[in-house]
C-alpha cells in the first residue's frame, strides 16, 4: 500500500465532519497503519453511533453484489452509506476484489458513497486490526450506516458479529451441505439470514433446512431471526431485505450499545497493554535467553513484561 504517499499531518476533524472523502480516507489510512497523528484525531472524535451492519458468508455467495444492490436503496432512499471490504483470505491485488471495484464503480462520484477497501493483518482470518477505530471516524463523518463486507472463513465472523450491530449471513442454495459444519460457528452470528442466488435450484428447500436447523440452536432467541431469499443480480428480494436492515436498527438496545462499547474498550486496552511488544523482538530475547542454564518460561515473560512496560 502507499503508505509513503500519505500525508503524515493528522487531518483536519471540519473537513472529515463535513463528509470530505479525499479528508477521510487520509484519515482511515494514518489509523490503518497508527501512524503519528492517529491517536490525537481518535481522542479528537465525538462519541456518535452510527449502526455497522456486517455482511458475511462464503466466498462467492454473492455478499458484493447485495451491498451493491442494497446501496442503490440507500441512495434512493437519501442516505449516506460507507462501504469497508475486508477480505482476509486473499491478497490486496486478488481478483476478487478487483471484480467488486469494478462493480461498485457505479457509486465512485456519488457523494452518498463511500468505498474503501481494507487489507486484513495480522490475526488469521480476522479483520483489521484497526476496523474499530476506522468505524468510529467514519461515524464522525456524516455517514447514515456502515456497511462491512467480510469473507466469512475464520476469525473474521467472530470479529465481525463483536463489531456489527447487526450481521447479515449470506448463504446460497449449495451452503446445504455445509449446515451441518457450520451450525457450531458461523450460523451462530447471524441476526439476519439471506439465501442469495434463489434463481437455482434447491433454494426454498435449504432455506426450510436452514430454519430448522436454527431453530433448536441455542443463543439467539429463533423469532428474532429474520430470512431472506434474494437474486442479487436481478436485484429481487433486495427491497425486503433492505426495510429489515434499517427497522432493525431502530430497536438497538441500550444494553447492546454498551456491550460493543465494551468489546471496543477491552481490545483498545489489550492494544495499549501490548504496546511495545514486539513479536521479532520477543523472538531475538527467546533466542538469547533460551539456553541460559535454568531457563524458565514464566520468569521470562515477567521480567521480559516489566522491561517492555
Ligand atoms: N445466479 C446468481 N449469481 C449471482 C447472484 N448474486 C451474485 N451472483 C454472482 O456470483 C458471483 C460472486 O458474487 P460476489 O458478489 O462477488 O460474491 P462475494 O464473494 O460473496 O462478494 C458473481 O459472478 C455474481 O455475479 C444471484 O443471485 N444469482
Ligand atoms: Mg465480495
């Protein structure tokens, strides 16, 4: 990524306030890679919740083209939309990708509109690390909702139904030989549930199985689950899908505000807590400390902890 031709001055909060996007993405990219300046523009940021709504589910189940569909009800409707794309399992030049820009191009002069794409790091499988902080900026900036595509493999469901205040699970009728696998882990994260690509065969029968499945899962309460069948590239079932999203968000609970406030506090601590922790470093110190006579693990971690605070 070009981080050198980022500007390192912090950018102006007025700009990012009045929805300047050339503002805000300087902005996410001094956050995205804690660059000098990131931190006094997050402790400059009004604490404002917009509703992050997560669209997650296997590759190729059509989660790009049901933002991209939803995104023109947004529009209509007068609303400004912010799009984060986080795509763990492949790289930054990965075709997929590639395909969703050239998609979402439609949207790129719309001042409704913004788009961004986010390289995952570190955790496997997970988010950006920084997706918290960008979610917060971009709630400072105007925006009505936003909107987190993520490949559900991995780490990434789990970090996406902490942050979301909602998690669309995009499914397709060939995900049916999957449910069993998937009822542990990913079922579980879903608020809202989309059979996409209901133009094939099978559609309305895994959407039955699926409804079962769920029903004797324990969690989430099964009359607060909402399901969808939708064709994302006619844009059918779209409109549907779309009033669900919004008059969902109009029922965040008090409680639930305060359990993401809390989940973003906890990882902003374990941040700050490691700070200084660096994992070469670490390795260079184990290294050197390893083959000293009476090498114990746990006395090294204290005193490798206290030389680092
Ligand atoms: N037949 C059919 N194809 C679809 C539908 N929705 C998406 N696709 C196609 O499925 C492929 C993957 O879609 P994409 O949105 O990139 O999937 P993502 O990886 O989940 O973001 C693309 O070729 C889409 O055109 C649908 O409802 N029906
Ligand atoms: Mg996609």
């Amino acid at each position: 990524m070009q981080i050198h031709s980022v500007d390192p001055s912090p950018p102006g909060l007025p700009l990012i306030r009045n929805g300047d996007f050339r503002s805000i993405a300087r902005a996410i990219s001094l956050i995205e890679n804690s660059m000098p300046g990131s931190a006094e523009l997050l402790q400059s940021l009004e604490n404002k919740h917009v509703p992050i709504i997560g669209i997650t589910g296997p590759p190729g189940a059509g989660k790009s083209t049901l933002v991209d569909a939803l995104t023109k009800y947004a529009v209509e409707h007068k609303k400004k939309l912010a799009i984060l794309c986080v795509d763990p399992s492949s790289g930054f030049h990965s075709g997929a990708l590639l395909g969703d820009r050239i998609r979402m191009n439609r949207w790129h002069a719309n001042p409704q509109v913004y788009i961004r794409s986010l390289a995952s790091r570190g955790s496997v499988g997970g988010l950006h690390p920084h997706i918290f902080q960008i979610a917060d900026l971009l709630a400072n900036a105007g925006f009505d909702y936003i909107f987190i595509e993520t490949v559900g493999v991995g780490q990434s469901e789990i970090d996406i139904a902490r942050l979301a205040d909602q998690v669309v699970l995009v499914l397709v009728p060939e995900s049916g030989d999957d449910i069993q696998g998937m009822k542990s882990g990913i079922l579980e994260i879903g608020d809202i549930f989309v059979v996409n690509k209901s133009d094939r065969a099978g559609a309305s029968l895994f959407l039955e199985s699926l409804k079962s499945s769920l029903q004797f899962q324990s969690g989430k309460s099964f009359s607060d689950l909402k399901f969808f069948q939708t064709v994302a590239t006619e844009e059918k079932g779209i409109g549907e899908l779309y009033e669900a999203i919004m008059n969902n968000n109009k029922h965040i609970s008090p409680k639930k505000l305060i359990r993401l406030l809390q989940e973003k506090a906890w990882q902003l601590i374990v941040e700050n807590r490691m700070r200084g922790i660096d994992r070469e470093q670490l390795n260079s110190s184990l290294q050197h400390s390893v083959d000293q006579p009476g090498f114990n693990l746990y006395q090294f971690v204290t005193a490798y902890a206290a030389a680092s605070g």
